[in-house]
C-alpha cells in the first residue's frame, strides 16, 4: 500500500479507485490513511471527509469490523481538537447503514410478493392423495 504525503492524496487517490470501480481497494486505502502514524494525532477537515468515506465504503461493502477499527482510531484522533466532528461521523454512519437495511428490507418485500401466497398451492397432503386415488384408479 502506498504511502502518502498528505491527506488529500488519499481521498483522492480512494476516488480514483472508485471511479474504476474497485472499492476494496479503494477501502484499504482509506484505512490506510487512518491508521497512518503521520496523520494519527492530526485531525482536519479532509480527514473527517476521509473517514466518511471509508465509513459509506464499509457499509456498502459489509465492513463492519473494518468500521469499528476505523472508527476507533478517529476517536483518538480528534478526541482533544474537535469532539463534535466524531458525531457528525457516526450519524453519517448510521443513516448511510440505516439506508442500507431499508433497501435490503424492501428487496426482500420484493421477493417475497414475488413468491406468492403459499396458501393458494397445493397442499402436501392433497399431493399425497391424488396420487394414492391414481395409484387405486390404476389397480381396479
């Protein structure tokens, strides 16, 4: 992984990477950034954008454990220059996964409208019965 300069490459070298279409990438990148020691104790604007960022990456691609990580190291970071920062972050994070379940719950609405009403089938036992009269129809 690559080490960077400043801050600001990282963002935009994990947008690049998205715009190509590779988010893992793109993810790691971005914990890089977090878990580097030159940005460790500096807390700046680009580096709540960066952890946004990582935050939405890890919610599309079901990251959690990397989120917590991340998330752990920002509170370090921005402990002592901007505790109000560490909220914005975390209600970011929780709508951003709020909206993922939402979606997920009405793909699944979806499905199941889709399937049908189970009750309308035949049941197992009806199945059973028609078979045994046909077999006792075949026999006589």
């Amino acid at each position: 992984m690559a080490t960077f300069q400043k801050p600001e490459n990282a963002l935009k070298r994990a947008e690049e990477l998205i715009d190509v279409g590779k988010q893992q990438d793109a993810l790691d990148t971005l914990h890089a950034a977090i878990q580097h020691r030159k940005f460790r104790n500096l807390w700046t604007t680009t580096i709540e954008q960066i952890m946004v960022r990582h935050l939405q990456l890890c919610v599309e691609l079901k990251k959690m454990r990397t989120a917590r990580e991340g998330l752990y190291q920002y509170r370090t970071m921005c402990q002592a220059a901007n505790i109000g920062s560490l909220e914005t972050v975390v209600q970011k994070f929780r709508k951003a996964a709020e909206e993922k379940v939402s979606e997920a719950k009405k793909v699944k609405d979806m499905q199941m409208s889709e399937m049908g009403d189970l009750d309308e089938m035949e049941a197992p036992q009806t199945i059973l019965l028609k078979a045994i009269q046909a077999q006792d129809t075949r026999q006589q």
